[in-house]
C-alpha cells in the first residue's frame, strides 16, 4: 500500500489483539485505546523539525533540542475519534484540537456532516486527523475536504484498522495526506464494516448499539 506506514511495534500489535477480543470489558478497551494512542502518537510525530534552544539545567548551560514552530492540531472525527485524542493529549497536551461531526449514514455509507470546530490558524500548523477506523474511507475523506476548505495542507491521518479498500479510496482522493495504521485487515464486509476488525470502535468504547 503507497502513502502508507503500518505501526508494527510488538506493544501496538499485542494491545491491538486484545482489544479485537470481544471478550475485552468496555473499560479495558478503552484504556487500551488510549494507551496504543500514545504508541501511535510516536509514529506520526517522529519527523517533527526541532531547533536548538539555550537552557539552564543545574549544573550548566546548555543548548538543547525543542520542537520548532507552532503547535499542533489533533483533529478529531466524532465520536470514536476521541479515544486515540485523549491518548494524543496525554503526549502533547499544549496541541490545539479541532472537531469534526461526521456519521455514517448506515444505508449509503455515505458521510454526513454534524459539526465543525477548528482553530482559526490551521493554515500554519501540521493537523493530525484522527479517528479508529479507515474503513469506507468515506467519513475521512470528507473530514480532510472540510479541512482543506479550512485552508489545512499539512495533513496526516491516523488511524487503529484500516481496509485496503478504504486505504486505495483514500489515496485516491487525497494522495497528499500520509495514513499512519497499527493494521491493514482483510476486506469490508457488505455492511461496510471492517474484517476481521474489532466491531464498532464506539460502540466497544461507549457501551452503545
């Protein structure tokens, strides 16, 4: 898959499989989604541009490493989006958040739009949009076209499972925007659902059907 990194660290891949159990309690699922939040989170960041800046430790004055330039966006894709942004936060937590309310339409698979909120600056900062599934791709490829309205042209997406059709989707409609994945599963199913997968991130995240 092009434009595409698989997070194969053993820690992503083993809370991944319990959390695809549909034996893990909601509680637990959570907590492991916001601790593989944290994982990923390492991934997507790992090129930030950093510059030298001069410090004072208690021995000495150094100069050392920072990030350079303004601060993130973490933007979410309401609701299951929330669960790797908590994680995120738990990283960064001076990045500025936007939101995006979009939901499945579960009879044209198609994406409505609910709710927008995001800085005013977002042309000048890297935004990591964020949410579990890339599966129909159809929910992040209208969040990115929302941001991009916006004036956002740094973008990354980064999500738990993807399925190769939503990953070819993607790419096709925004070749420019990198995806970021602990897993590329099997194939969607006729509902539209990712498989194997692990069901409904929000539903297992919120205890809802």
């Amino acid at each position: 898959m092009q434009n595409v990194t698989v997070v194969d660290h053993p820690l992503v891949q083993h809370k991944l499989t319990i959390m695809r159990d549909k034996e893990t309690s909601i509680a637990g699922f959570r907590v492991l989604l916001r601790e593989i939040a944290h994982l990923l989170c390492y991934e997507v960041t790992r090129d930030l541009e950093l510059e030298m800046i001069s410090i004072k430790t208690p021995l000495e004055t150094i100069e050392a490493p920072t990030l350079k330039g303004k601060k993130l966006v973490f933007a979410s894709i309401l609701r299951a989006g929330n669960g790797l942004l908590d994680g995120m936060l738990d990283l960064v937590p001076a990045a500025r958040v936007a939101h995006i309310g979009i939901y499945r339409d579960h009879e044209t698979l198609q994406p409505v739009e609910y709710y927008f909120k995001a800085p005013a600056d977002i042309a000048d900062r890297l935004v990591i949009v964020v949410d579990p599934m890339l599966a129909t791709a159809n929910s992040a490829i209208a969040a990115i076209e929302r941001l991009k309205q916006r004036g956002a042209n740094n973008l990354r997406f980064l999500c738990l499972l993807a399925a190769p059709e939503g990953v070819q989707k993607f790419n096709e409609a925004h070749p420019d925007v990198p995806v970021f994945t602990a897993a590329i599963d099997s194939h969607l199913n006729e509902k539209g659902y990712i498989v194997p997968g692990l069901g409904d991130a929000g539903d297992r995240m919120y205890g809802t059907r």
